[in-house]
C-alpha cells in the first residue's frame, strides 16, 4: 500500500511514496522558474504550479492517499468563478511590502500582530503581501466589488482548483499574521490593519482529513493531509515531545521546535509561536519557530560566482575553519530573520586579505549558515530545554564539512537524515493518519559529534552580524 506526498516548494514540485514499512522514493520533479522583475521582488507563475501539482499527482500511479505541503508564507488572490490568478505568487522571499511593515512598525502596531498572531511585522508573512495586492492589483479590487474575489497562500488555491475545497490548515494559516493564535480562527482585527477583507479568505481547517479528491492516471484519490513544508518536516523526524527541534537546510534554513500543546511566546527573543499540526479531532499541537533567510541560496549564489564547479569539491577542505584565519560571512543576502528580523541587513565578508582563496570564501559561507543557525537554536534553548539530537535535513546536511562545524558550535550531536525527504516523508504519514492508514517509518541518520568549543568564534560573528545590519541602515 503506498502512500503519495506532493511537495510543493520554493524551487521544484516533486512526487515521493512512502510505502508500508516507511521507505521513501521521489517518483517525479518538476522544477519551476524564478521571477524577479524588481529589486527585493520574488514571483512564480501560479498556472505553472498548479500545472506542476497535477502532474505530480498524476505521476502518483495507484495510492491510498494523498498530502500536500505547501510554501508556507507565498500567496496570490484569484477569482472564485473561473479561479483565474490574478497576480502571480508573491513568494514568501519577497520585500515589497517592507515600507508598508515599516510605517505599521512606525504606528506601534507590532504590538498587535505580536498579541494576536505571535507574529512580527515583517514583509515575510502572507498578511503585508495580500494588503499589497488590495491597494495596488485593480483586477482584485474590482473582483472585491464583484463578490468575486479569493485571496489566500498556495495552498488554498490549489485546493480550490483540485477539489474545489475553499480551505486552508490551521499550520498555514497560523504563518499569515491574521489568524488568532489562540483562537485558531481568522482575527478581524488583524485584518483590518493589513487591509483584508475577511470575507474573501479561505476556511481554516485542520492538517489532517477530508480535503476532497484528486484525479490520478489510476482514478481518483483522497486528499487526506495538508499542512506547511517545514512542519511537515518536524512530523517526519518524530519530534513530536517539548524540546525536540529540526533544522531544514533549503533555500533557506527553518527551524522549528516542537512545543506540545502549549504556546510560547517570546517575541523579545525573535522566536515565533506557530502551529506545528492539528490532527483532525485533536487539539493543535504548537512550535516555536526561527528562519534563516539564506541558506542553500548563499551556496548557490557562490556557484554561479565561480567560487567552485561541483558540490562535492566542498565537502571538505584543506585549511582549518575560515573563521580562524578571520574570514567571516554573515549570510543576510535577502536580509536577517531570526532572532534579529531585519530586513534591511546585508551580506557580508569581514576579515578579506589577500591570502584568502575561493575555497576559503565557501568555506566561510557554509561556517556563516551555521552560525545563522545556532543563533536561532540558542534562543529557543532558552526558553525550552532542548531534548535530544539536533535533526536536520535539506541539500546541506549532505555535506560533511557543514554538519561536523554546526555540531561544533552548538557543542551537541547533529544527526543528518540519511533519507533527505523529510518534508515528503512527514507529509505522508499525516496523509495515511487522515485516512486512517498506519505506516511505520524509521528515520535514519548519520551522527556528528562536537568537538571542539567555539565560543570565541561565536562572539566574532556575533560582531559581524551587528555590523551588517549596521550597513543597512545606510
């Protein structure tokens, strides 16, 4: 008996099964092309993802069951009659709205967002993104006028044009900073202040049961499971107890820390109370969350600079830690997220000398990421003691020399998936929940253990971090 997830994510669609015993494999992909026709702008075609989905589901084959996860904070407005997009999708990377986070900030409305939603104002969530469309898109401000109009992350659009299910999960919705954190329902006060008619948003549903059915090439199938790409991941890796955290290394790095059913908010920390999932029939079960904006993206960036040819050639390196000859990147290319969240911050190299080398510049990128990354792993240690092994996953945690430096520095184990789907594997086994399927899974992994103490390390790049947000205020 398989089991189908459909990933959904920032570069590619992809199809992966999950059998019985828990084995996974990707049956298809489907990448999908990047817009930028603005500075700080970053769009799909909708039409092409929901292409791409459908493909997807069609290379399924014969399965008893179907998830999707989803971009998470990426949103677009459609129309309800014909389900045209009319805009593309402003994913979750994009800047536009910043100034309009900005003059909120300016009004002390933060203390709103932060009350209710457990969200900063920050160009990143869904809400800034579809109050831009509302004053700037007039196709939606006349498909307001019409009764017509739709507005909503990915999710929900696919939904509506697969099975014809206006919804949205609570994980996804609890990512747009106008759902009431508490009450798990949409908070007409937030969307006031962003500008939203409440009327024209999706239904909020639980991530597992009935989201209707999907036409695959061996007939229909139950759509059982929907939910966010990086809680996704958090299920896979059955850290389902307080304490128990992930880190997904995608284009950027996600981490998130299971919570129980207990919210915690410590947004004078920069971390984020979320909806990790909500089992059909059960109560939500919360996470605390932290992004880093760049992660695999700062790898890519220095391949198409030339810095290396093929990914293994930085597996590993010669030379001692960059950092120890004083090279340090700070990756902020599209900005800091937490613990800091400022959009404004920029990249950085600190410390350049003429002995430095394009294989010291990767090495200092890959050092950057982990430092980005303990950062978070700190600041949610502090509020809830970490339990266990660090989880981790996505195309970084491939590679050897990033994983035994992260463990370093956070001083405890790491283990590194040895599956990387942990995202499509956690999306299939709330799938097979939603339609009352039982699958075992065992989780493989890879253990790199500390082995030095870096905490003067930390300081300098604590240092660097405070002069590229410096930068950005200029």
């Amino acid at each position: 008996m398989l089991i189908a997830a459909i990933d959904q994510g920032t570069t590619s669609t992809r199809t992966l099964l999950v059998d019985h015993s828990g084995d996974l494999r990707v049956a298809h992909s489907l990448p999908h092309r990047q817009y930028y026709p603005q500075e700080g702008w970053v769009e799909h075609d909708p039409l092409e993802l929901l292409n791409n989905v459908r493909a997807c589901v069609q290379a399924a084959g014969a399965v008893a069951a179907v998830g999707i996860d989803n971009q998470g904070e990426s949103c677009l407005a459609w129309r309800s009659d014909t389900r045209e997009a009319l805009t593309p999708v402003i994913v979750w990377q994009d800047k536009r709205s910043l100034a309009h986070t900005e003059t909120l900030k300016e009004q002390g409305l933060e203390a709103e967002t932060l009350s209710r939603a457990g969200l900063p104002l920050d160009p990143y969530f869904s809400a800034s993104k579809l109050g831009w469309i509302m004053q700037h898109v007039p196709a939606a401000r006349e498909a307001w006028r019409q009764g017509k109009l739709r507005l909503g992350t990915s999710d929900a659009y696919f939904l509506d044009c697969l099975t014809h299910r206006f919804v949205t999960d609570i994980s996804t919705a609890s990512r747009t900073s106008l759902m009431n954190l508490r009450s798990g329902q949409w908070d007409a006060e937030l969307c006031q202040l962003f500008g939203i008619p409440i009327e024209c948003l999706p239904e909020i549903v639980p991530s597992t049961g009935d989201f209707g059915l999907l036409q695959g090439s061996a007939g229909v199938i139950p759509l059982t499971a929907s939910i966010v790409d990086q809680q996704a991941a958090l299920y896979g890796f059955h850290c389902q107890e307080p304490g128990q955290a992930k880190i997904t290394f995608g284009t950027g790095a996600f981490a998130l820390m299971c919570t129980g059913h207990d919210i915690h908010h410590h947004p004078e920390k920069g971390l984020l109370p979320t909806v990790a999932w909500q089992k059909n029939g059960e109560r939500p079960v919360y996470a605390l969350d932290g992004g880093v904006y760049t992660a695999s993206a700062a790898i890519n960036w220095a391949r198409t600079l030339r810095l290396f040819d093929s990914f293994d050639a930085i597996n590993c390196f010669d030379s001692g830690p960059a950092i120890d000859s004083g090279l340090v990147f700070v990756p902020a290319l599209s900005g800091l997220g937490c613990p800091h969240w400022d959009p404004r911050a920029r990249g950085q190299w600190l410390g350049l000398s003429i002995d430095h080398g394009a294989q010291q510049l990767v090495q200092s990128i890959l050092e950057g990421v982990a430092f980005r990354a303990a950062e978070v792993l700190d600041a949610m240690s502090s509020c809830v003691a970490r339990t266990g092994a660090l989880q981790i996953d996505g195309g970084m945690s491939r590679n050897p020399y990033f994983v035994q430096f992260l463990a370093d520095i956070l001083a405890c184990p790491v283990n590194a998936a040895a599956v990387p789907e942990l995202t499509g594997l956690g999306t299939a086994l709330l799938a097979a929940d939603g339609a009352g399927i039982a699958l075992s899974s065992s989780t493989r992994f890879s253990t790199c253990l500390p082995q030095t103490d870096r905490q003067s390390s930390r300081q300098r790049f604590a240092e660097a971090v405070a002069m590229s947000r410096q930068w950005g205020q200029h």
